[in-house]
C-alpha cells in the first residue's frame, strides 16, 4: 500500500468519525423542534451536546485539511465544483455556533425563540447537504479533462444524490434521539425512547434504498459486507431501544453511521472523485495526490498529532458523561 492509499484511508476515518460524531449533533439540534416541548427541554436537549458540540467540528476542519495536503486536486475540483452547498453548510455552522453561545445572553423570549429556530435549520440544512454532495462523490458529477467541474448546481439535484441526502437526514436525526435517551432523565428520555423507534423505521427506508442503489451501482463484495453491517446494525439499534437499553441504542446507530459511510468509501477507491463524461478523466487517489516527499511530511505530523487530539476529546466526553434533565436547568432559563 502506497501512502496516497494510506491517506485516502485517513481521510475516509476522518470523515466517519465526522459523522459520526456531527450525527447526533445535528440530530440534537433538529430535536430541539421535534422533540421539546417547551424552552426548559430545549435547553436541556442542547446542553447535551454544549460540552462537545465544537470539538466535533474539528474532524471535519481536518478531514478538509488532510484533503488539501495529500490530494490537492481532489480539493480544489470538490470546492470549486461544490460551492455554493459548502458555502450554503458553512454559513449555517457559523450560525449554528453563534445560536449555542448567544441563545441565552438575554432573556427576551423573542430573542430566544429566534435562536432556537436558528439551531433548528442550521442543524437541519446541513444534515441533508452532506447526504447530497456525497452523493454526488461516490455517483460521480462532470469532470473534464482538465480536472475541472464543468456542471451546474442543478446536475447536483439528482435522485441518487436526493436520496442520499434524505438518508442522512433521518439517520442523523435518528442517531439524535437514540444519543438523547442516553443523556437525559425523566419525561423526555422516555419520549426520546419512542421517538428513535419511530424515526428508525422511518431510516430504514432510505438506508436500504441508497445503500442498494450504491451496491447495484458501484458495490464489490467488501462494501456489501459494509452494507449489511449497516442494515443489521440499524435493526440492533431498533431493538436494544425498545427493550431500554441506551447505551447498546446508541452504539449500534453509531455502527450504522459508520458502515454506511466506509461502504461509500469502498465503492469510491481508487477513485476519489469519478468523472460521469470520460473514465480516463476520473480524479484517483494516483493523479490527485500531493508528491510522495509531502505525504512523508504529512504523515510523519498527523502521526503525533491524531492520537493527542483523539485522547483529548475521548476524555471531554469522559467528564460531561452524566445524564441531564429539566431539574438541572436554573429558574433564570
């Protein structure tokens, strides 16, 4: 395995683990309509993921990161070509992050209300995007010769990508009920139970449709093995939530966001980014790569650095590891 393998493999462990992690979160973040009941619940939906909300993010600033420095061309064709949606994902986490932090600087109850419903759609918009520009990664959009994106924000719309954006939609906020049951007391834990059964029938459809599609398509026998780890796991998931177990709910919806996201991975290499116009015009994880000296360098730096940043967010969620509920949330909220 040559290091451009070895980083293709990085970037798709960044990426899972993004989504991993920015799944619940998103999911949190939609909860906080269709779940709370009034501003005491939301506050307590919120304060689940308050501790952590940040440090998530920091796996997708270096799964960008890692994408600019071992696969520049990879990088420059998904920026330019996907614009406006990233542009679109990074505006609503800038709010999104602005909402957590000034929601409760003031006491007005417009002013609350405003940002709570910023959380919401900034939580929302992001949650479908991604399923749709990956969607269109794995798929494969028009690419030139040039290693240019040479289609419009329409050919972007299209029903693969559509699905893929529905299935991330309900899988995160699936994965948002289940890490809710976990992290709360009382009335709302309950109904965060009842809420994840009937969201993950609901993801069920989806998640069979677009991973089926992505096997008929693209699959080989290791990303079917990744799909059926995805299908299996999302049933476990169902099951050990019925029968109130928290802790097993969650781990299996988290298993499910990680097999589907490495089965994509397994059908995109070698490719990183396929050309629909011309085969010989797909970007591989070959001719998008940085030299083999600056993967040397990259490698050598993200060596010492991923641990200590994984040990130092695995320890975050150490300490705020205990359930919340409205009996925490002071009068002045």
């Amino acid at each position: 395995m040559q290091l451009h393998d070895v980083w293709f493999v990085l970037i798709a462990v960044l990426w899972t683990g993004y989504f991993f992690l920015e799944g619940f979160d998103f999911g949190i973040g939609i909860h906080t309509k269709l779940l709370a009941r009034d501003r005491r619940e939301k506050r307590v939906l919120i304060n689940t993921i308050g501790p952590v909300w940040d440090g998530n993010e920091v796996w997708l600033i270096s799964a960008a990161g890692a994408t600019f420095a071992a696969f520049p061309d990879w990088y420059a064709t998904l920026f330019s070509g996907f614009y406006l949606p990233l542009l679109l994902i990074l505006v609503c986490l800038i709010v999104r992050g602005v909402a957590f932090e000034y929601r409760h600087k003031r006491s007005e109850e417009q002013w609350q209300r405003n940002w709570e419903n910023a959380i919401f759609w900034t939580s929302l918009l992001p949650a479908v995007l991604w399923g749709v520009m990956f969607g269109n990664i794995v798929h494969g959009v028009k690419i030139d010769a040039h290693k240019e994106y040479v289609g419009s924000v329409l050919d972007l719309l299209n029903p693969y990508a559509i699905l893929g954006g529905l299935l991330t939609l309900t899988l995160f906020t699936f994965h948002g009920a289940v890490f809710a049951s976990l992290k709360t007391t009382g009335d709302i834990r309950q109904r965060a139970r009842r809420m994840a059964t009937v969201l993950g029938s609901l993801t069920a459809v989806p998640t069979v449709g677009f991973l089926g599609w992505t096997q008929a398509d693209k699959g080989d026998g290791t990303s079917l093995i990744a799909m059926i780890v995805a299908v299996v796991a999302l049933v476990a998931a169902l099951g050990a939530n019925k029968v109130g177990r928290e802790g097993w709910a969650f781990a299996f919806s988290g298993i499910t966001v990680v097999a589907a996201v490495a089965m994509l991975f397994l059908t995109l290499f070698p490719n990183v980014m396929p050309s629909t116009l011309n085969e010989s015009w797909n970007l591989t994880v070959g001719n998008a790569s940085s030299s083999p000296y600056t993967l040397k360098i990259i490698t050598w730096c993200a060596g010492f650095a991923t641990p200590l940043v994984m040990l130092y967010q695995g320890w975050t969620y150490w300490v705020f590891r205990k359930r919340i509920g409205t009996q925490h949330i002071a009068d002045a909220h």
